[in-house]
C-alpha cells in the first residue's frame, strides 16, 4: 500500500491532480486499510487473482495437472453437443451440452430459475429462454432442485455442488459412510477432487457418452492422445479423461478482469467512486468478507441464510418441499448440524444472472444486498443452524445502493467470451443444437 500511495503522491506533483482525484485516493486508501485488516497475508494481494495461464495458485488435483493442451481440449467438450448421445428421447440426441446451463454471458449460471438440458427447448439471446420442450414429461427432463452454481473461481474450491458432496478430500474427509447413500456421489471412493469427481458424475447425470468412436468420429482422437498420452489407451477415451480436461477447463475461468482486480493491480481510477464505496463496505462494516474470502470470493464453509427453495418459485420442475437439496450439506451428510447449511458461493460477474440464491429466490442484485442487510430469514422451513454472520447490517440506502454498485459493476469481468471456443469439432451448433436455439443462435 505505501508504495501505491507514494506513486499517486509523486503523480500528483508533478502532474497537479484535480481535487477529484485527490478525493479518490482517501477512498482507495480507506479500502486498502480495510483489505489489509482481512486479509490471511496483511496486504491486498492475497485477493488478486491469477493471470490466464497462470494455474500455480490453483487448487489442482494431483492426478490431473493443467497444461495449456488440457485446458483448450475442455473448453471444446464443455461446450460439444456432439456428447448429447444419452439423451432419454431421439429428439434430444446431441441437443445439449455442459454450457446449456453454465452460460458464460450468464456468469456461468442458465439465465433462467433452472438449468434444463436435455428436455429442454430454445436459448433466446444468452440462455434466458429456455423452457421445457412439450414432447417431454417433467420427470423425464434433466433439471436439478437447485440454481447451478456458477463455474467461476471453482479453482479455489476443494469439494463441489451447493453441498460440498463432490472430493474425496478436505470438508469430505469423514464423511466416507455417506457417499453413494443419499447423493449419487459414489465416485468420491475414486479420492479425486470435487471437481474431478463432480464431472464424472456430472456427465453420466447430464446424459453424456465418450469413447474411441465418438473420438473419432468428431476428431478429437488426437487431442486426447496428445494430452492423455499416459492413460492405457484402453482407459484414454472416456468419461473419466473427458471429465479431467474438463476440469482443468473450468480451473481456468477466472474473472481477472474485472475493475476491482485492475484496482488490486495498481490502478486506482478503475472502480467508480460508487464502487469504491461499496467495497469498503464489503470489506468491513457489511461483514461480507466474513464468509466471501479470498481472492475467488467464494468459501469452502458452509453456511445457513435462511434463503427460499428452489420450487417455492413456483417456476422449477421436477423439485418440491422433499427435496434433499432443500437440506443443503446436512441432506449429503445426514448430520443435524449441517441442516440448511449451504457452500459459500463465488460473486464475480452476478449482475448477468439474474436469479440470485440455490432456489433463485432473488431477482436483483439489491435485493440481495437488501436481504443480508434486514437478516430476516424468508425460508419457514428453516429453522435452526442461521449463521452468527446473518444479522442486521444497519446499512443505510445509500450504502446499499453503493455496495450493489460494487457486486454489478466492480466485480464484473466484461470479457467472459474469451473463455469461449468460436467453433467446437463436431461443427454442431453450441452451447445448445435444438431446433429452436439453432434459429435463435443463427446456426442452421
Ligand atoms: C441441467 C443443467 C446442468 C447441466 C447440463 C450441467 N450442470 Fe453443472 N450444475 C448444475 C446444477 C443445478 C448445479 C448445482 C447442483 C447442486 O449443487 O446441487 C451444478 C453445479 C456444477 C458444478 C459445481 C461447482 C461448484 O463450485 O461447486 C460443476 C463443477 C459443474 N456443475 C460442472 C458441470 C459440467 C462439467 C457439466 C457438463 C458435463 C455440467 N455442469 C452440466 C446444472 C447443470
Ligand atoms: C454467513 C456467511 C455469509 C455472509 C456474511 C454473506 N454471505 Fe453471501 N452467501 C452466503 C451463502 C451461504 C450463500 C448461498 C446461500 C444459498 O443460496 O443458500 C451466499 C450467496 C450470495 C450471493 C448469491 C450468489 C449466487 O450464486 O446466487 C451473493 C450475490 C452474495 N452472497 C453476496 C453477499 C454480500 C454482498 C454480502 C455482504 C452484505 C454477503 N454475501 C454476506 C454466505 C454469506
């Protein structure tokens, strides 16, 4: 910090500053001190985030390390249609992929209440149209009872899913008796990381298939022989190789772009004084960084907020008050402790969304803000474990309307697309091939 103060008083010698900027630097000052005082290192850099190909501050998994070749065969299989071969109708062969409920113009999340992949009919602009295919039954769609999380800064995350059911290691180190007995997380015994082992699971669930044929019939045989080379060739065309370069993949999608990142990196004037503000209050009297850490914002905590179910919208398929997922980490445990207990997500570019919460109970990024800041909880069903952190903030409407100001603009990277493939190897339309989405993306 003292070294960023004495170059913007240096600058202002010798290029005279205006009283404008001279009153920025008492807020970036006031927000550096704030940082500082949270931060595990004692300076602001522990929250920046790593550069594109930068993966050494990456939890990776050990059997599964990046390499750029890995990174660039997952972004292509993230977004391949062509995987689609399980889907439970002919009409849904090959018509959607991981990208139909992780849209990038979304921050990674559907652009609609409920991610719906196969079953599922339309994109609209970015993923805000979707809507249920009327050939298909409600228990035969592939929809969850729970927002997707968005796929950012999942780098920074050991064990996955709004839950943390997903690794072997870490928030699931005894909790070995649970796995496979309410959750369909059997694949925890593999002892891989959350987002290895998500994946796996992720493509049989999402209705996925991969193997020698299907890598050659698109071309992606040589991809994998080139990244997999150390995998028997019997086991190198597989969902287990397909979920690994996946997962490198989705380490990668980190939003280093946003203002508030360029303002960590030294440059003062790229948050609004707005944003500025409401960082402060991020850092401090809002107690945000209470549970939102480190530098993918996100936590590997579980807490209670008390937030409305995905059916309570009245808008969701295929969920209901049963719900496992109502019960957040206590319904993958079993524990009473862990009732209604939910993993912290990340925040970077939310304003795309916009269904805020596991049951997407929030429509605006202020009401959000609104909710933390009353700490009322809105869930009747929930009744025990509310965290110690959810308590009234007494912030005022202008200190709400500034800290909304820094979660939709400071914390928002408006170049995502580069985490996009232009074009993928079967040469089918992305992140969705139904007929609908094809006129609507202008593939046909
Ligand atoms: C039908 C919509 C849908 C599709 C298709 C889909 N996902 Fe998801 N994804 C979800 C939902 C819902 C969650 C949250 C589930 C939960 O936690 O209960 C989620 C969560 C995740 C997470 C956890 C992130 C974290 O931080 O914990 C990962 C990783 C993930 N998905 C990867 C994928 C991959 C890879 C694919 C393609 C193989 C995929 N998803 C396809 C709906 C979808
Ligand atoms: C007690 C810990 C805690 C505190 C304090 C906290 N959060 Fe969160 N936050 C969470 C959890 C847990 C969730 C997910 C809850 C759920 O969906 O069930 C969440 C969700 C969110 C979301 C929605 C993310 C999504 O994927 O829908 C936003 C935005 C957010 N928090 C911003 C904030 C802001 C701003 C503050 C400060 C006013 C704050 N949080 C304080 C724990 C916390």
């Amino acid at each position: 910090m003292k070294l960023l103060l004495k170059l913007i008083f240096f600058s202002c010698i010798f290029y005279s500053c205006t009283s404008e900027q001279l009153a920025v630097s008492e807020y970036d000052t006031h927000l550096m001190q704030n940082i500082e005082r949270v931060s595990p290192t004692g300076d602001i850099t522990s929250f920046i985030l790593p550069e594109d190909g930068d993966y050494t501050p990456l939890k990776q998994e050990p059997t599964n390390p990046m390499t750029p070749e890995k990174v660039a065969l997952g972004k292509l299989l993230f977004f391949e249609t062509g995987l689609g071969a399980d889907a439970v109708k002919e009409v849904g062969k090959f018509t959607y992929s991981c990208g139909t409920c992780h849209v990038p113009a979304k921050g990674f999340m559907p652009g609609t209440v409920q991610g719906i992949a196969d079953g599922g009919i339309g994109f609209g602009l970015d993923g805000e149209s979707r809507a249920r295919f009327h050939l298909y039954e409600e228990d035969e769609l592939d929809t969850q009872g729970a927002r997707p999380l968005s796929l950012l800064n999942a780098g920074f995350m050991t064990n996955t899913s709004w839950s943390g059911a997903f690794g072997a290691g870490y928030a699931n180190e005894g909790t070995e008796d649970q796995w496979g007995v309410n959750t369909p997380t059997e694949v925890n015994h593999l002892g891989l990381a959350g987002l290895e082992s998500q994946n796996i699971e992720g493509l049989h669930l999402h209705r996925m298939k991969f193997n020698r044929e299907i890598a050659e019939e698109y071309g992606y045989k040589e991809m994998y022989d080139n990244v997999f080379s150390e995998f028997p060739e019997e086991e190198r065309y597989s969902l287990t190789t397909t979920s690994f370069a996946i997962s490198a993949y989705i380490r990668s999608l980190l939003p280093n772009q946003a203002p508030f990142q360029n303002w960590l990196k030294g440059d003062m004037t790229a948050m609004t004084i707005k944003e500025k503000r409401g960082a402060i209050l991020f850092f401090d009297k809002a107690g945000c960084v209470n549970c939102h850490k480190g530098p993918g914002l996100n936590n590997q905590n579980f807490f209670a907020i008390g937030v409305k179910d995905l059916y309570e919208t009245g808008e969701a398929f295929a969920t209901g008050p049963d719900d496992l997922r109502n019960l957040g980490r206590g319904g993958f445990t079993g524990k009473d402790e862990d009732l209604y207990k939910f993993k912290v997500p990340q925040i970077y570019n939310m304003k795309d969304s916009p269904f805020y919460f596991h049951g997407s109970s929030k429509r605006s990024l202020k009401e959000v803000v609104e909710y933390f800041n009353e700490a009322v909880v809105e869930n009747e069903n929930v009744n025990k474990n509310i965290s110690a952190f959810f308590r009234p903030l007494s912030l005022t409407e202008e200190e709400v309307e500034d800290l909304t100001q820094f979660l939709e603009t400071g914390l928002f990277d408006p170049n995502l697309n580069r985490y996009m493939p232009t074009e993928i190897l079967s040469g089918k339309c992305f992140p969705n091939n139904d007929v609908l989405s094809q006129v609507q993306m202008g593939c046909e």
